[in-house]
C-alpha cells in the first residue's frame, strides 16, 4: 500500500524525469528560438526552464533552511552541459531532501522568513509540484505554437499511477 509520503516521492521521481525531457527538448531547439522573448511569466524558454530550478532551490534552499542562494539571471546563455549540470545539483538537493522524510515529518513545520509565515512541509511539497507543473504547462503552451511536441505529463502512463 502506498504511503501520502510514498507518493509525493514518487511525483518528484517522475517532476524530475519529465525536466530532463523539457532540457533535452528545449535544448534541442535553435538557439535564437530557445532565448526568443515570448512575452510568458519569463521570457524565453530557457528563463522559464531555469525558473523551475530556482523554483526548487527556493523552496528547498530558502524557503526550508534560510540559506540565500543566487537566481539564474534572466537572459542567461547556458550551455546544455552547465543546464543539465544545474538540473542534476537541483534533484540531487530535492530528492535527498525527500529521501530523509519519514510520514510524520510531513506534518513538522517551518517558518518562512521572505514571507513571513510557518507552512508544514507538506505544505512546501504540494506548493512545488503545483509551481513545476504551472510552469511546464507554459513550457506545453509555448513549445505547440511552435509546432514542436514537448514531453507532455501524463501520469497514468509513466508514473505507475
């Protein structure tokens, strides 16, 4: 039987295997397609796709402990070898995060010191994957206007749900 926290491991497993899906697809683009203005919540395909890094590294840096770290600036001119390095330190921070939970610590709670509020962890949890898939559904928006198939969720399938 599948725990609440068995689960949520299980969203993060597949959030991070359907990232590498967006970097290779994103990547894959010419490069004046990938860094276009296209006028979303951040520019360009690219500052979306590191947005959802920053996203993680927020909530699990942050937000969870306190700690400061530096948001990819927007523009940037990544590599794909620098964007799958960032993708592999941001799972690696996540998932060994995730990895030491136990059921109860979803209850534990923290005090969020840029908001100025306590949240439970489950509650940080449930945010990101809310936030992840917000912003890959922009990624699906942007990439069928420009007629390229992005590597769409679909849970059922690929999750084992």
């Amino acid at each position: 039987m599948s725990t609440e926290l068995r689960t949520i491991q299980d969203l993060y497993r597949y959030h991070f295997r359907k990232l590498r899906s967006y970097l290779r697809t994103i990547w894959d683009l010419p490069v004046r397609e990938r860094y276009r203005d296209r006028g979303s919540t951040y520019p360009s395909l690219v500052d979306i796709y590191l947005h959802i890094l920053d996203d993680y590294r927020f909530w699990f840096i942050q937000a969870y402990t306190g700690k400061t770290f530096r948001d990819f600036p927007l523009g940037i001119r990544l590599s794909r070898a620098k964007a799958e390095t960032a993708t592999r330190a941001v799972e690696r921070l996540v998932i060994g995060f995730l990895r030491k939970l136990r059921p109860s610590d979803l209850d534990r709670t923290f005090y969020i010191q840029v908001d100025k509020r306590t949240i439970t962890v489950r509650a940080m949890l449930l945010q990101m994957i809310e936030g992840d898939l917000q912003h890959k559904g922009e990624l699906n928006a942007l990439l069928w206007q420009m007629e390229v198939e992005p590597p769409a969720v679909d849970l059922s399938r690929s999750a084992g749900f």
